[in-house]
C-alpha cells in the first residue's frame, strides 16, 4: 500500500473522508506499514481521525460466519438467504452505505416485502415529516460559504459532532459570517416560537415578555442580507418535526424582506444517501415498504424500534459498513450482519458478512448533507472485501431463485 495523499499531485483526484455527512474533500491519508491505520493529514479533525483507527489491516483476517462458524462467502449467502426466504416481514436497518448499496437494498426490499428504516432513524424523519407537512427553505454548504454574513446555530454549537463544520463555512476568514447559537428561554419548542414571532412581529422587541437577547437576534435577522439558520436532527427531541417547522416559519417570514435558508446537518453513516436513493426509485422516502397491496410509506407505523419492541417483524438485515459502530440492536430474532470487519455484537448473528468500506477498501459514491451534491468515494486500497452493494445483489437472486419471494 502506498501513501495517499489529496495534494500531493495536481490534477489528482481528492481523497473524500465518508464518516461524517460534510464529506470533506480538502485533506488527505496517508498509509503507513502493514497493520496501522491510515493517517489523517492536513486536518486535525477528531471524528476522521477515530474512524480511521478503525482499519488496521483486521479485513484481510475476517471471515464471514454462520452461527458464530467461520465459513466462505457462498455458505454464508445461501444461509442468508434461506432466512430471508422464510420471513413473513423483514425489517432493514442501520443502512450504513453507499449508493450502489442503496440501490442493491431497495430490490431486496421489494423482492421480500421488508421495511426499511435507518439507525438513527427518528432523527432523519424529524426534517422529512416538516418538509412533507410544510415545505422548507434549504441551502449547500457551498452557498452558505460564500453568500451567508449571518449563521445562526438553532440546536448548539454543531462542532462536537460536526468538527469541520465551521471552517466549510468560511467562519473566521476575512469575509466569514458571523455565528450565533440561539439563546434558550424556557425549552427548545418555546425558544423557537418566541424567536418566530417575534421575526414575524407577532410580538414587539419592547414587550415586557421578550427576552432581550431573542429581540436582538430577532433584529439581526432581519437586517442580515443572508442568514443561515442551522440545526442537527440527530439532537431534536421527540416530535421535532415541530421545531423544523418552526424553523422554516422563521425562514420563510425572513424570505419576504431579505435572503434566508436553514441547513439540516445529519443522514449520518449513509442514512441521507439511503433515502435519496429510494425516493428517487420509489417516490417514497426511507419508513417505506414493498408491500403485498403496492408501496406504503408509514413514517410512524415503520419505526423500526417501535416494530422491535412490539414483535412486529421476524427477521432483522443490519447493514454497518462505515465503522464498528452502530452495532445491531440485541432482539431475539433471526438477524443477518452486514458489517464492518471490527463488528463486535453483543449476540452471534445467524449470518454475519463483512464488508469493505466506501472510501477505504473500495469506491463508491454518497450525497452530502446539504442534499444537492453526490460525491465519488476514492478508495485507499483493495481490502479484499465485498461491498454491500455486490452482497446484497447475490442475496437479491438467490431468494428470487428460492421461488418464495414476495415478487413470485
């Protein structure tokens, strides 16, 4: 293996870090002697550096096993999909790829009826029920760099999980947009209908009920000539939709006198990749199934931790290919794992399958966080693994060749 570098040449295609939704493209790895992991060059950012302590050479040692025995590729599909085969209602999860990951599991979904939700998943509906309720106003990261003078951070300083966040944006340069982090009064729910009332002159400045500090944001707002409103899904509390649609309440009343957008910063470990994808082939967003009477989109009913705790479905697909982490849930259920080599489960799966990593051991491609732009994946070298996408393809023809599909 040889050292990698994004700028070591010019014309050289960039190195684009897949764990966090940013995809940073601006710095690069260096490979060192068999057995250590990658290193980060050119940033010091903490959750690039942790994802790649990851891989340590443990690929080229794993294989996949069936009932906790080691096996070769063939065994392990076929166990797999004889499980799938015989489920009445599968349940995806995780959905941690890329893609031609994507596209592979969507197939699958039809072809056994399975619903397919993420980890995290609650987060990712939060901004998906708001835009289907209300719309929204939303912007890229390249727009907020180069337009924004003012960003208003709504759900905390989003640099301890989002650490490049901040210089993506230009903050701290000549010509950066100032930040703000939204005072709270009270909870979040009443800060944001303060603040939206307030931008919309439901409320004066001056009332006796108005904090100081929202009214003198308020102003700002309005006198800003691009203000970014940002939050992070993944920290809404149960039913944030209806922050979200505070949110873009405050936007859209800034969007009558001046220029405003709000930036979701989340889809982490493939989540938004996942469900642009099956929107795309389906019109459906992620919470969606194949079913025997055509699609069904059910953002609550499909909650796949509420579907685990009821006993509502009878086999689990796990699919983690960006890091250890997140594990499958421990449920007393037939569960097939298609993860990365250093999965420690808290139970032996039935199946489990390692697989390589979009942007270490193979290529691939993901949508960034803004929505709007698909990045190629360059991998650092050959881990000698499958992709999901190339897994979960087999699987595909092998429960159609069983004859007990959903399509037969």
């Amino acid at each position: 293996m040889t050292p990698v570098d994004a700028t070591a040449q010019p014309g050289q295609a960039p190195w684009t870090c897949p764990f966090c939704p940013l995809l940073c493209d601006s710095f690069g790895v260096a490979l060192g002697p068999p057995g250590t992991p990658p290193r980060l060059t050119g940033s010091e950012c903490p959750r690039a550096r942790t994802a790649l302590a990851a891989f340590d050479g443990a690929a080229a040692t794993e294989r996949p096993r069936v009932d906790g025995r080691d096996c070769d590729l063939d065994t392990a599909l076929a166990a797999a999909a004889s499980l799938l085969a015989a489920s009445r209602q599968p349940l995806f999860g995780g959905l941690g790829t890329d893609v031609a990951g994507a596209r592979a599991l969507y197939a699958l979904a039809c072809e056994t009826g399975a619903i397919c939700d993420p980890a995290r998943g609650a987060a990712l509906m939060h901004g998906l029920r708001a835009l289907q309720d209300r719309g929204g106003f939303s912007t890229t990261l390249a727009e907020v760099r180069t337009r924004a003078d003012l960003i208003v951070c709504m759900t905390a300083e989003p640099a301890p999980r989002y650490p490049e966040f901040f210089r993506r944006c230009g903050v701290g340069e000549p010509e950066g947009a100032r930040t703000e982090i939204l005072p709270l009064h009270g909870d979040l729910f009443d800060t944001v209908a303060l603040l939206a009332a307030l931008v919309a002159g439901r409320l004066a400045a001056d009332d006796a009920r108005v904090p100081a500090d929202l009214a003198a944001l308020s102003e700002r707002l309005h006198a800003a000539r691009y203000a970014v409103l940002v939050y992070e899904p993944g920290r809404l509390p149960a039913q944030g939709a209806l922050i979200v649609e505070g949110i873009q309440r405050i936007v859209a009343t800034l969007n009558r006198s001046t220029r405003a957008a709000s930036l979701a910063l989340g889809g982490d470990d493939g989540a938004a990749t996942v469900n642009q994808v099956f929107a795309w082939l389906s019109g459906l967003p992620l919470r969606s199934r194949a079913g025997p009477e055509g699609l069904e989109h059910e953002p609550l009913c499909f909650d796949a931790e509420r579907l685990l705790a009821d006993g509502a479905v009878d086999l689990l697909l796990w699919v983690s290919s960006f890091g250890p982490q997140p594990a499958p849930p421990p449920v007393d259920l037939p569960r097939i794992v298609l993860g990365h080599p250093r999965m420690r489960l808290s139970q032996e799966a039935q199946v489990f399958i390692p697989v390589s990593t979009p942007g270490i051991g193979s290529g691939g491609h993901l949508f960034r966080t803004d929505g709007s732009v698909l990045l190629p994946l360059r991998p650092l070298y050959d881990d000698g693994l499958p992709g999901v996408g190339e897994v979960v393809n087999r699987l595909t023809q092998a429960v159609r060749a069983s004859g007990q599909g959903l399509a037969q």
